[in-house]
C-alpha cells in the first residue's frame, strides 16, 4: 500500500494542502483563499476557525481527486506563518482573532520592553502583541488558558494537545531561555503573565499526539493517524524548496520578503531553534512584498496578476520612478510602524504598469540592503513563495542584485511540512535523493547585464529616498498628522 503525507501551510492570504508520497513526488495541491482583516491603521487579524474550515474543505478535495483512502495518510504536518497570537479558553474555542506577524499595534509596549531590558526584541515578536492584549482587552485576556501560534492551533484541533516547537518559542521574544530550550519563568512573572498560559515545547518533528476521533470525523481522516508538532513557515519553506545544504540561500517571496542563509545542514538543525548563528540565519531586516503588492494592486484595479506581470517585463527599467515600499518592522530601534508607502517621480506619461515594475524594482532595492554583492558562502540562491511566480518579479532581483538565481515553482511550505511529517515518522531515509529531485524542477535566471549596470546606478538614490521618507514618517507620527486615517 502506498503512503502519502499531508501538509497544510496558513499564510496571510491562503491556505495551501500538499500531498507527498515516500520518494518526495507531489500527488496532488489545493489552495483555498483566506482574508485577513485591516479595518484599522496597524491592524493585521484572522479568524482562526476558516483555518479550520479550509484544512477540512482542502482535504476532503484531495482524498475526492486522488482517490487516495485515509487509510494510506502516514502523517500530517502544519506550518504557517510566526509569531501569531491564538488564544482559546477552557473549551479550546478562540477568544479573539488571531493577531498576525505583521500586526504593528503594540508600539507602545514595544518601546515599553525595550527601555526594560538590554536583551534584543522588535515588532515581529509576539510579546508586544500579547502586552498590548493584556492590557487593551482585559475581559478576552483573562478567558485565555492557552496561547497558541497558528499552526499549533490547528495540531490542537487535530489531537486535543497543545504544543509549541521551540524555533517559534525563540521568537516569542525575552520569555524563551535559549540555554535551558524552555520558558522563562522567572521573565514571566516580572511582567506579570502566567507561565501556564504557554503550552509544552518539543522539537517541531516530534510526534504531537494521534488524530482524535472527532477531529478524524469532521476531517475524514483516520483516527491515530501522528500528526507532529510542526514549525513557522520558514523552515518549512526551505525544506520544501529543497535548500538541504550549506551555502543556499532562499528569497521567500511572500506577505514579507525574507532572506535566509543555510549554515549547517537542515537535517541536522532540526532539533532546538532553527535559526541561531551557524544554522540558519536570517540576512537583513524584514521586508515588505506580498502585502506591498496586495496593497498597490488594489489601488491599481489589479484582479489577475498575469496581466500586470506581463506588461510590466515589456517595460524598460524604470529611470526616475521610485515607489518605496513600507518599511515597518524593521525592529525596535524603528521609529516608524506603519505601512506608509511612497511614489516618487510620477509623470503623466507613466500608467499603472510603470508603477507596478517600480514597486517590484522598490522590493528588490529593500532585498539587496545588507546583501553582499559577492560571498563564497552563499553559492546557490533560491527564489520562492508566491512572489517567485512572476517572471517579470525574478528577471528584476536577478538584475538588482546581480547575481544567478535559481526559481522554484513548485516547492512550498507545505511540500516543506509535508516532507518534516515524514521525517518525524521515520519514513524518509534518503533526504539527498529527494533534495536533488525537487532542485531538479528550478530554472535558472542570469542578469542581464545592461539592467545590472542600470540599476547599480540608481540603487544609491532609492536609498537615499528611503531614508528622507522614513524622516518623513518620524515627522508625520511626531505632529499626529495621520490619526484621522
């Protein structure tokens, strides 16, 4: 009997089921949409229960279009997007919305900790978010038994069982103790929060618990089928991309762009934190790009990007158009948490796709800030995320930076996921093998010289206007000048 895995990633705006089988081959994929709710400046929120919803829609699609039995599901993987904040009472029903990764709210509380402590902590950790939940709505907070990141929610819908991975821990931020690869108690009660709001930790491939019999009859999965504790969407991202090895170094072109450099291989890093010095580690600051786009497409009247994609690689590189995308989250020495975004330049002989391969050019500058423009150590480079599906998108950051890169279409963080759950049950024993069939599927895009040279040129002045902008937003935030926004 054949053996398949399932893996389920949450992003910002869907929600994607992959099915692999023991030698890495993808049998099927579905993806079903998901909003995230912005009513407010700063806000970022989803409603957990259409995770949910979509993981049980999604498998009952491919289970019908395979003709796979349940039976033959070995095991389940989530992932998803970190840190995120899941709250649920005595019952396991969620108290609020989750409040996403890109949520900047909690300014306030993060300038608070920073003055508190000399240890490093920004926006995209949670423990802002849940300061600002304290004390914002005190009647929600104290229902709250658990705090849960995405993925982990949905492990507990599946067994009954909370859990956390200790890469999503570490980026709680303070209350992890990386030494002791457990919570900080004794930083849990000096900001007054109770420890037992945190689930168990284990390593994300560890086995979670068995599917229960209600989640197996409101899924049509099999009871006891292992699910593990699962992982943040980065790691799943570079497994399912097939960045195995030392020297890779994957671009995820999702909500934000990141930048990640493989230090050790990804197998033997899969127990502890993820990402530390020497293992994986993040280049850079955090980046706008899928919520840029989303943002400017909506503007722009945008509905199916392949249009834009297309118009925009007939156009030349643009000469003294810049749009600047948002800068928030740079971390706590930021001085600007909202997404405030800029076009400089604009001329009447410029149309929408003018400024949408300026965006994508803006995108690629904020990709190439603290990105060395050769290193021995970095020998393969890896575009990915949803982002990596436009052509126009690839040729420019291969132009910007200069450099030879390789565009996976096909991995993902569920393929990631996926893969990670048959690891945890021991049923993948030549990861090389499978490595080398999944970079098999990349094409490779080389700079086009002149546009290289182009933008070596203006490089420097996108900079420099990023600078006066980010003056511009200290400015704005100074005099309160957007608070009827």
């Amino acid at each position: 009997m054949d053996r398949y895995f399932l893996g389920f990633d949450i992003g910002s705006s869907s929600c994607k089921c992959t099915m692999m089988d023991t030698r890495g081959q993808i049998a099927s994929t579905v993806s079903r949409e998901i909003r995230t709710q912005r009513t407010q400046s700063g806000m970022a929120e989803q409603d957990p229960r259409q995770w949910w919803t979509g993981f049980k829609d999604a498998i009952g699609h491919l289970l019908s279009q395979t003709g796979i039995e349940a039976r033959q599901i070995a095991a389940v993987g989530i992932t998803g997007f970190v840190p995120g904040l899941v709250a649920v009472d005595d019952d396991g029903n969620v108290v609020r919305p989750c409040i996403m990764h890109t949520d900047t709210r909690a300014g306030r509380e993060l300038r608070e900790l920073v003055e508190s402590s000399d240890r490093p902590l920004s926006m995209g950790m949670l423990l802002p978010k849940l300061i600002w939940f304290r004390n914002t709505e005190p009647s929600q907070f104290a229902a709250a038994r658990r705090l849960l990141s995405p993925h982990s929610y949905l492990v507990f819908k599946l067994t009954d069982r909370a859990t956390c991975d200790h890469d999503t821990a570490s980026i709680t931020g303070l209350v992890y103790d990386r030494n002791a690869q457990n919570w900080d108690s004794a930083t849990l009660r000096s900001l007054d929060v109770d420890v037992e709001l945190f689930p168990p930790l284990a390593d994300s491939h560890d086995v979670a618990g068995p599917l229960s019999a209600h989640a197996a009859a409101e899924t049509g999965l099999e009871k006891g089928t292992p699910v593990i504790v699962g992982t943040g969407d980065s790691m799943a991202s570079l497994l399912g991309n097939g960045a195995f090895a030392p020297g890779c170094v994957m671009i995820y072109l999702g909500t934000s762009g990141t930048r990640i450099h493989v230090r050790r291989p990804l197998i033997k890093i899969l127990s502890g934190v993820h990402f530390a010095p020497g293992r994986a580690e993040f280049i850079g600051t955090i980046l706008s790009c899928g919520e840029s786009m989303e943002h400017f497409g909506r503007i722009l009247g945008f509905s199916d990007w392949a249009i834009p994609d297309a118009e925009a690689l007939k156009l030349p590189p643009s000469t003294n158009l810049y749009v600047t995308p948002h800068s928030k989250q740079k971390g706590a020495d930021s001085v600007s948490f909202h997404n405030r975004e800029s076009v400089i330049g604009l001329l009447h002989q410029h149309g929408p796709y003018h400024i949408y391969r300026a965006l994508l050019e803006g995108i690629a500058f904020n990709i190439r800030t603290d990105f060395p423009a050769e290193s021995p150590e970095m020998e393969t480079i890896i575009l990915c995320g949803g982002g990596a599906n436009s052509e126009v998108f690839c040729r420019i950051i291969s132009d910007v930076l200069n450099r030879t890169i390789k565009r996976n279409r096909f991995g993902s963080a569920s393929l990631g996921i996926a893969f990670l759950a048959a690891l945890g049950c021991g049923m993948v024993t030549d990861e090389h093998a499978v490595a080398e069939q999944w970079s098999a599927m990349t094409t490779t895009i080389r700079p086009n010289p002149s546009n290289a040279n182009h933008y070596s040129r203006t490089y420097p002045v996108f900079r420099q206007l990023t600078t006066q902008m980010d003056r511009l937003d200290e400015f704005i935030e100074g005099t309160h000048l957007d608070e009827a926004i």
